[in-house]
C-alpha cells in the first residue's frame, strides 16, 4: 500500500490526525443553517504529506482512521497522491473523525468535531511505524495529537525517536480551541512541545493566544514571548499578507502572492508543504537568508494557489503551477 521512501534521504514524515470534513454548500451562514454538506479530506498533518508529494518532494503520514469505509477512502487518497501511507493504522472499534465545517459571513470558519473518541486519539506507541520515523529528515507534527491519551504519548515517543535519529521537527500549531478542554488546557498542552521544535509555523491569530493576548505584530512579542534558543526558523503567517521569519541571525518579513481567493481551507498547510518541500531538500538554506526568503516565495506561492480552488487536498499546486503564477507576478526565482 505504500510508496517507497526517499531514497535521496529527503523524507518528511507527517505525524498527527487525518479526517473527513463536511463542508457546507453555501458559504455566510452557520452550521445550523447551512442546507447541505460536501466531503472532502481533511487533517493538518496529511494535507501537508499531500502537499510536499504534489511539489515533487517525498512524504510520508502516521496516523489512525476507522476501520471503516472513510478510513479506507483517506488511505486511498494518500495512495493516489503518491504519500507513504504504510505507517496508517485502522482502528476496529472506533470511528474515522468527522468535522462539519460552515464559513460564516465574516469569512471565519465554524467547526463542528465528532471525535468521542474517535480513531486519530487512540493511536498506540506500539502501532508507530519505527522505521519510517528514522528515515524522516522532517518529522512533522501539530498540536491536536498533544490533546488526548493514548496519543499523546505516542506522539512524544515518534518525536523523541525522529530527534534521536537526527530528524528536525517541525510544528505547525494549528490551533482548534473547541477540541481542549479549557483555554489554559491549550495553551499548556501546545507549549509543551515547544522548545522541542526545530522550525514552528504560527498564525497571527496563534502568536496573540499564546502570547496572552499580545500584539501579534510586534516582533519584540514574537523574540521575547515565543522564540527559543533551540529554533533554526519560527515562522508567522499572515495570510494574504505572505509571512515574517525569525532565525537566531535575522528576521524580515515576505509578501503574499495576490490572488482572487475562493476558499482558505489547507492554505496555511499548503504553505508549510511548500517551504518543508524546499528545506527537506537543502536545509543549508537556514543559514542563507536570501536564499530562505526565495524559499518563503516559494512557499506563499503554494498557499495562494489553494485558496483559488475548493478544498485543501484537491487544491495543493505542483512545482509547475507554482513557478507559472511566481512568473505570473514577476518572482520567477531560480
């Protein structure tokens, strides 16, 4: 069921949950309003494996569904779409996770979890595909496997045995308040992977929560409250805008790439597939700044490109698409 992993030593292995969104027909009006419901793949984690294989990179996705029919359907997109899938694990008495999602007239998404629990939480430590792991130049992950035992353990188990193999973490925080049990219960839970972490990926929205509220903009919030000595990059998106980067030797911010946007879903996923597929490949370019800010072009570029289809998994761009648009603006890069 798999394809084989990199043998360029370029594998990005994606850790965390992968599951079916219901996304309402009609956007601007609430769950409750919203007169039908259209499925689509979905999950953090796995829209960021999709999102390296399309560019041309190699992934792989651990994880738990439901040995059920939308399991196998994820299982099979992952196939199709050329991600290693070999570390999936089916789960006999619970469900594959379902989120109904409606975008409400201010343009914010609405969610809508069944998870109680559901297969992604229940993922062991004895089901994680070791070897897989150790191949991972990038082991990638998010914070909604950190909510729940057993797999929570079982995430900080894959992430001491890729750190022990060598691999650079990387975190995308990805926050989803309804899934805690408190505010506070979030902000623990998401911090306390945090000095772990390699490269982190926030949004503005993410800097300000974890940031008590602070001014997401200000890069003093950012290098007092969230840096830490151990990060080689901390990334903040800011959607449309592009992002600002963080190393220990600069900073700086780059622009988005200006499209006409039909649906955000997986754009800031996309974003993170495009600047992993790139690091996977060179990780030297950390060092360069140059070099990372055509990486975040890059990057952006891939984000954009998913906001001008529906969906997040059907919409990751290839390499082509990107550079064509890169032209399109006049950032063609080398």
């Amino acid at each position: 069921m798999a394809e084989n992993p990199a043998s360029d030593g370029s594998l990005v292995v994606c850790f965390g949950e992968m599951l079916i969104d219901f996304v309402s027909t009609v956007s601007g009006v609430s769950l409750a309003e919203a007169p039908a419901f259209e499925k689509a793949p979905g999950g953090a984690p796995a829209n960021v494996a999709v999102g390296i294989s399309r560019l041309g990179g190699s992934s792989a996705f651990i994880g738990k569904v439901g040995d059920d029919q939308f399991g196998y359907m994820l299982a099979d997109i992952l196939k199709k779409n050329k991600v290693n899938n070999s570390g999936m694990r089916f789960d006999h008495k619970a469900r594959t996770t379902l989120a109904f999602v409606s975008r409400k007239s201010d343009g914010e998404r609405e969610f809508l979890f069944f998870r109680n629990p559901s297969a992604d939480m229940l993922l062991q430590e004895s089901e994680l595909d070791v070897n897989l792991i150790k191949q991972a130049k990038i082991f990638h992950f998010g914070s909604i496997s950190l909510i729940d035992e057993p797999c929570r353990s079982t995430h900080l188990a894959a992430m001491a045995i890729a750190k022990k193999s060598g691999s650079i973490l990387s975190y995308d925080v990805n926050l989803r308040l309804p899934l805690w049990p408190s505010a506070e219960a979030a902000r623990e839970g998401i911090m306390s992977v945090w000095d772990h972490a390699d490269v982190i990926k926030v949004s503005e929205d993410e800097v300000s929560f974890l940031a008590d509220g602070e001014d997401a903009s200000n890069d003093n919030v950012v290098l007092k409250k969230l840096f830490h000595p151990n990060l080689k990059l901390f990334l903040v998106s800011e959607g449309a805008s592009g992002c600002r980067y963080y190393t220990k030797r600069f900073k700086g911010r780059v622009d988005g790439v200006k499209v006409k946007a039909i649906d955000t879903t997986g754009a800031g996923d996309a974003f993170v597939g495009g600047i992993l597929s790139v690091l996977a490949s060179d990780i030297s370019l950390l060092e360069d700044e140059k070099r990372l800010r055509e990486a975040l072009v890059f990057a952006n570029a891939c984000g954009a490109l998913v906001v001008t289809k529906k969906g997040g998994i059907p919409g990751m761009p290839t390499k082509e698409e990107v550079h064509q648009i890169l032209k399109q603006n006049g950032l063609g890069i080398s």
